[in-house]
C-alpha cells in the first residue's frame, strides 16, 4: 500500500542489519527529511529519560499508556529536536556518561543525575523538521514496540533485513555484547510467545548473539506477518541493485526519488568502515565475518525459533535467502 502525500515513515530493523543507509537515501528524497534514531538512549538524553522504565528495546502492545515515549516519537515524526544550547549541552553530559552504565536506562526509583534532570523536559523539545513534507524517522529499538508505534503514528513502515551471519559478524566487530538475555522480562517474553530459551549464564558470546538476534527478528517478523501492508526490504538484494530498489520502494512510499537522492545514494558506493554508511555495494553481498563453526551455531540456535524455522540462514550468497522466514523481501 502506497503512502499518501505528507507521510510519515518509519524505518525499522535489528541493529547493523543497513537500517541507517536505507533511512537516509530515502530521507533525501524531495521534501523529506530524516531523523535518526529519536530513541537511541546511548546518545540522546531525552531517550534514555523516555525508556526509563522501558529498557533498551521497550516492548509495548497496541492501546498500553506510554507518555514520555510517545512525546518523544512525537517530537521525532514532528521533524525532531530542535538545536539549542541546552539541547546541545545535555547531550554532551550525557556523553560524559560511562558507556556501560547507559547501555540500559536506569530503573525507576533509582536516584536522578544532574543530566537527566535536564533531558527530562527535551522529549517534546520543539521541532527542527524544517516544514518537510515528509519524515523519515529510523529506530533500530522498536521490534518490540512496533505495532505500537504503528498505532499510535500511522506511519508507512519499511522494515529492513539482513543475513543474520553479516549482522552477528558486525556485532563481533564493534565488540558489542549488551544482549537481551540479561534481561529478565525479555528471557520470559522470549519463551512465552516464542518457545526458546534464552543462552544459560556464561554462555558463549555467538550463542547470545544469536539468541538476540533469533528474537528481534521473530518480534519484527510476527509484526510483519499481522501488517501485509508494511514495506519489508532485504538489505543483500538492495545491495545488487540499488537504484532501481529505492526508486521502487520511493514510490511505494509515496515519495520522489529525485537528483537529489540518487546523487546521495551513489556516493554512498564508497569504502566505509565502524558505524559509516559507506560501502561498496558489491562487497556487501557475500559478506560473511564469522567462522565456520560459529556460522554453524547461529544456523543451530535461529532454527528453534518457530517462526525462522521454515528457512534457515542458508549462503549468505544467495540473497533470496537472506534472512530466515517470514523475512521473505518483497521484490523491488
């Protein structure tokens, strides 16, 4: 289903699954702008205000009462934060926070730092879209809330997908481990809907890995199953042809792909490493960082998800297959 004119668009996926490359091409189309990431609480201050009592990846149903993460989504499909000096200033305390300790929003009742006592009034810190006709707001802390999100906004979602083996890959790379399986109500939630067991403590780290990344995906896939509607991209086939792909998905959305979008889109096709969205394109299919035997354990660990079971991770070559079903991309 095409979005009509004025739309707000949502761009979601599992972390290092290409998420930020296809929100910011289509945040380059004519009258559009892009947010990126309103609730990254590593970051922004007034996210990890919002999500306080919500963790990292908030779990939400459709008609639950959120107040302070639905402003802050409100601020962000609004064209999102205004800058300002104290914008400005309470996002460089927060940065002064060790890493660790804002890897996952503070538990309620716990005592107030003199940085969230001013990130709590910058949730509905105004609007700096500019007067865009068109929002673009990517999260990659959503899978849990995303029918929420969808309730309460009405955006068009764009939901991105990945080969689990180049995404677990780049998790080892950054040296990221703040999984959900230490997350008690996620390990309970895990097994109710899914019937997987989170890794048993001290695990290895692919096996959590891949247990986060099984359940992320099953979340965004039994969203997806319910929303027909919604726009599922495969990250390896954009790779293959990208222009052609965003001009399609463009117009499923209802937006131009312009000069201005195809000029960014192939600037993009360029060495990048870390957290850049350069990248050739060629290399991104095929791009495999795991050994072996850790391929092996990932494969093992998604095919107790029922609803990944159907087709399992299979080459990474093969982009068809990219990422276990219901992912099945629609064809762009």
């Amino acid at each position: 289903m095409a979005a009509s004119a004025g739309e707000r668009v949502l761009v979601a996926g599992i972390p290092r699954s290409g998420t930020t490359w296809v929100g910011r091409v289509l945040g380059q189309a004519d009258r559009a702008c892009y947010v990126h990431e309103p609730d990254n609480h590593l970051v922004r201050p007034e996210a990890w205000w919002a999500k306080r009592e919500l963790g990292a990846y908030p779990r939400l149903l459709p008609g639950q009462a959120a107040p302070d993460y639905e402003r802050l989504f409100a601020v962000a499909f609004a064209g999102g934060s205004r800058p300002s000096l104290r914008y400005t200033w309470a996002r460089a305390l927060h940065r002064c926070v060790p890493r660790r300790q804002r890897r996952t929003p503070r538990a309620p009742g716990s005592a107030e730092t003199g940085t969230l006592r001013l990130a709590r009034g910058l949730a509905g810190h105004g609007s700096g879209g500019g007067g865009s006709e068109h929002v673009v707001v990517k999260s990659i802390f959503c899978a849990r809330s995303l029918e929420w999100l969808a309730e309460r906004f009405e955006p068009a979602v764009v939901v991105v997908e990945r080969h689990p083996f180049a995404v677990i890959g780049s998790w080892a790379e950054l040296g990221w481990s703040a999984f959900l399986d230490t997350d008690p109500a996620a390990v309970a939630e895990c097994r109710a809907a899914f019937g997987v067991e989170a890794p048993r403590s001290g695990a290895p780290w692919v096996d959590r890995a891949a247990w986060h990344f099984g359940f992320l995906s099953a979340a965004l896939g039994r969203a997806v199953a319910r929303h027909p509607h919604w726009q599922v991209v495969n990250h390896e086939a954009l790779c293959t042809g990208p222009e052609a792909g965003f001009d399609v998905l463009c117009d499923r959305l209802g937006l131009s792909f312009g000069t201005g979008a195809r000029r960014f889109l192939l600037a993009s096709n360029r060495p990048g490493k870390g957290y850049s969205t350069n990248r050739v394109w060629a290399d991104q299919v095929g791009r495999g960082r795991l050994t072996p035997p850790e391929q092996e354990r990932v494969t093992e660990i998604l095919s107790r998800f029922p609803a990944l079971r159907p087709a399992t991770p299979g080459p990474i070559s093969a982009p068809a297959r990219a990422v276990p079903a219901p992912f099945v991309p629609a064809p762009l």
